[in-house]
C-alpha cells in the first residue's frame, strides 16, 4: 500500500515545465500545480503526459462531463463550453446507437503459423504511412490552396483494451502548435515517426494509440469548413476506435459521418480530399448515395467500399460507405455493436505472423478481406444484409429487419 500511495503521489506531481496549466473536472477548477479533486490515475496520466506541451503553447485542459476526453484548446479561445456541449452531444449520439457489444475472450494465439519473410520492417507499422511510402496514398506535396482538407487517420495495433483509454482532443490554434505537437507524439512513439512527416502535410489527425486527435482552426486555405462538424466527426471516431479498436476505413468514417448527417443532415468532413468542395455538397448525400446505387444495377457488394484504403479519398465509395453503415446503424442499437466487436476480435487473431517458436508480431498494412466482413454481417444481419442495404440506399428510407433469419420479412422503411 507504502508503494501504491508512494507511486500515485509521483504520478501527481507536474512537471516543473507544465506549471500553471489550468485543468477543470466536473465542474472543479484547478490547475497542473494542484489537480482537481477525483480525477481517476488514468485521467492523471493524460494531463501529465500532455501538460509540458500545453504549457510551453499556451493551452489549457477540460475533461468532457463523463470524463473519457481530455479537451486541450489555447487559453485565449473562445467558447469553450459550447464546445464541450458538442463534445456530449456527439457522445450520447454514439452512445445511443453503438452501446458497448457483448465482449468476448481475447484471443492468445496467432491463427497463421507459417514463419515471417525475412527482413520485415519494423512492427508495429503505420498501415497508412506504409501506402504512402509505396505511392498509394496522398500526394507527396501539400494541398493547395483553397483546396486544404484535414488529416483523418485510424491508426493502431489494434490490441489496446476496449472502452479503458481516455482520448485526447487537440484544437490548436495556429500551424506552429500543430506541429510542435507532432513533434511530442514522435518523440513518445516510435512508430509513428514514419507517419509524421505525411501529418505535417495536413491540419488534422485521428490515431489510436495513443488515442488522440486534432485539427487546426482557421488554417489557410480552409473553405466551406465547420468547426462543429470537425468537432463531432473527430469525437466520433475517437469514441469508435476507443470502443471498436482498429476497424475498416469505410467503417470508421462513415459512423462519423452518419453522426455529422445525425446533427444537421449535413457532412461538412472531406479526409484527403484534394479537390474544392461546392456548398451544395454537404446536403447532398442521401441523394447521391441513392443515384450511384441506382447506377450499380446491382447488389451493392462490400468490396465497393472495403477497398478504400487510408490515406485517400473516392467520392463514389465514401457515399456508399456512409449509405452502408446508416442502414446497419438504422437496425437499433446492439447488432452492429457486436458486429464491430467481432471485427475486432477476428483482426485481433488475423493480424499476426509467427517470428519463432514462441514469438509473433503484427503484420504491415493488414487489412481484413472484404469476405470476412461480410461474413460477419450476415452473421449479425442475416444472409440478404447487403440486399437490404441495396434497398435502403436506393430507396432513401432505412427497412428495418425484425429478425435476420432467412425468409423473415422487413418491417415499415424509416427515414
């Protein structure tokens, strides 16, 4: 127990260089000097870690009201208690439609157990960053101007516990704290050195471990940009890769985008897309979702939005992605919880190679196959889930089934 106190008192202290940093908790003040009373040793740790940096910036920190993000934005903004009223609106959304799923037992061992190639690079590995190296992600040089989208990326091992970590939402306010800030995350993580210098190229991110995310306001070049809907797509998918761990690229953003289309019915989020976004695009998804249904001719398969990789941007696909995960969300809350659920355990056994006898490591750039996730949906959904998603999108109005088993019929549409 002399230990534990011992060691908690350590972990209490701030850094003589994060001195002064201002902290608030539910509604308690204080600052990194003197905590606010009940914050949890986890909650500690996040305002350890970060306070050097908020610190020498200027920034100041805020738990949201359940306590599972940590707020960091400069001391001289402005609003910030709309902002974190967006932040629990868009968590209570999320929460709403994507309850913690029925958990399961880890798997301890890996599934392939044919022995590594020789010479693999280091692991973990920025499955994005890597895409990048080989020319399939963004271009090398930054967007132009006026064109500037923000840096929206899931990253991680995907072996973190689910629904333990508290994230940590940057909102910084010029180019030079957004970099100083990479340089932090860099400096802590080793792997995600190869990934910094393509974040440096963008005004935002999302990575999962650490579980963190940022954008910059009011960077140059930025049109037709919202900052609440940056705000609600980055808490979403903070809050998804918390709860779900690594999951599919369409998967993340479009529940992010199904949670900005929940606030307004508007998307106002474009990751890395290079071209100008026309106002008139941001209402426009139901619609275009439903016409390029319309023009598949067919059943939609989930390899035509499983395909998209990180780091890129296809118009077609995002819209199909969205339109997917509306109608699975569409279902109530519980199936496509556990459906995630079992993406995440079925990566967790997948996403392995053998090093040795007693020894494995994760495997670069893996992706699960586009038949193993619909194998899982029609588990969850039934056999006919990607002909009732067919129907939703392109009908405009979500068919929801009372019983996914074959033969059992859908129930009245909804919007």
């Amino acid at each position: 127990m002399i230990f534990l106190s011992l060691s908690l008192a350590a972990l209490m202290a701030p850094p003589a260089a994060a001195a002064g940093v201002p902290v608030t908790f539910k509604g308690k003040s204080g600052t990194t000097e003197q905590l606010p009373a009940g914050l949890s040793p986890d909650q500690v740790a996040i305002v350890a870690r970060y306070a050097p940096w908020a610190s020498g910036a200027g920034y100041r920190m805020d738990f949201d009201a359940q306590g599972r993000i940590l707020l960091v934005t400069h001391k001289n903004r402005s609003r910030l208690q709309d902002t974190l009223r967006t932040i629990g609106k868009a968590q209570t959304w999320f929460d709403g439609v994507l309850p913690a799923p029925e958990r399961k037992v880890q798997p301890e061992t890996p599934v392939d157990d044919k022995p590594a190639p020789p010479a693999p690079e280091p692991l973990p590995e920025d499955p994005e960053s890597k895409a990048l190296r080989q020319g399939t992600g963004t271009p090398a040089a930054p967007d132009s101007p006026g064109t500037k989208t923000t840096w929206q990326t899931s990253w991680g091992t995907g072996s973190i516990e689910p629904d333990t970590q508290i994230a940590a939402l940057f909102i910084v306010k010029t180019a030079e704290d957004y970099s100083t800030l990479l340089d932090v995350l860099a400096s802590e993580t080793h792997y995600l050195k190869h990934w910094i210098d393509d974040a440096r190229k963008h005004t935002g991110f999302t990575i999962e471990d650490p579980l963190a995310g940022a954008y910059q306001e009011n960077a140059a070049g930025q049109e037709e940009w919202n900052g609440d809907h940056e705000l609600i797509n980055r808490t979403v998918q903070l809050m998804t890769l918390r709860r779900f761990g690594q999951q599919p690229n369409w998967i993340v953003q479009g529940i992010a985008w199904d949670g900005e289309i929940a606030a307004d019915g508007l998307v106002y989020c474009f990751p890395f897309r290079s071209e100008f976004v026309f106002a008139a695009e941001h209402g426009a998804w139901p619609n275009e979702a439903k016409a390029l249904v319309k023009d598949l001719g067919r059943t939609l398969e989930l390899s035509d939005v499983a395909n998209w990789k990180r780091g890129t941007w296809k118009d077609k696909p995002a819209k199909l992605a969205w339109g997917t995960v509306h109608h699975l969300i569409g279902q109530g809350p519980g199936p496509l919880s556990n459906a995630l659920e079992d993406m995440r355990l079925m990566r967790e056994k997948k996403d392995r190679r053998t090093t040795g006898p007693n020894s494995w490591e994760r495997i670069p750039g893996f992706e699960l196959s586009a038949e193993d996730q619909t194998a899982i949906l029609q588990a969850r959904f039934g056999p006919d889930v990607l002909k009732d998603i067919t129907n939703s999108v392109r009908s405009g109005r979500v068919s929801v089934r009372k019983d996914p088993k074959p033969g059992t019929k859908n129930s009245a549409g909804r919007g």
